[in-house]
C-alpha cells in the first residue's frame, strides 16, 4: 500500500460558523478554540492531527445547534 501524500497542505476545515460550545469546541469545524487559532501557524502534520481529533469529535455526536 502507498504512503498517502504528506506534502499537500491540509485545508482548513472552517465553514464560517464559529459557534464555541461550554467545552470551547467550534460547532461549525469541531476545532477547539485553541486549534482554530494555532491553525495557520501549524506543521501540516500538526494540522492533519487536528482534522484527525475534529473527525473524531464530530463522529462522537457533537451536533450543530444554532439558537
């Protein structure tokens, strides 16, 4: 099996709903507050560890809930 490129940088996940949950959690991304903000400063590694721990909070059953 191939090694998947690393070399691409991973896109933001933001979709322009920047909602913090009690646990800081954006409701749009599933980033934490501190994620969002470390973001354009990130390795791509680093970066696609974030969008592996958002997959994972979104997958969790965090759902979006606009009041």
């Amino acid at each position: 099996m191939s090694e998947p490129d690393t070399s691409e940088e991973p896109k933001s996940p933001c979709i322009s709903v920047c909602v913090l949950d009690d646990d800081d959690i954006c409701m749009g991304c599933y980033r934490s507050a501190d994620e969002i903000t470390d973001w354009f400063m990130a390795s791509n590694a680093e970066k696609r560890e974030v969008l592996r721990r958002a997959r994972e909070r979104m997958e969790a059953g965090t759902t979006l809930r606009l009041k």
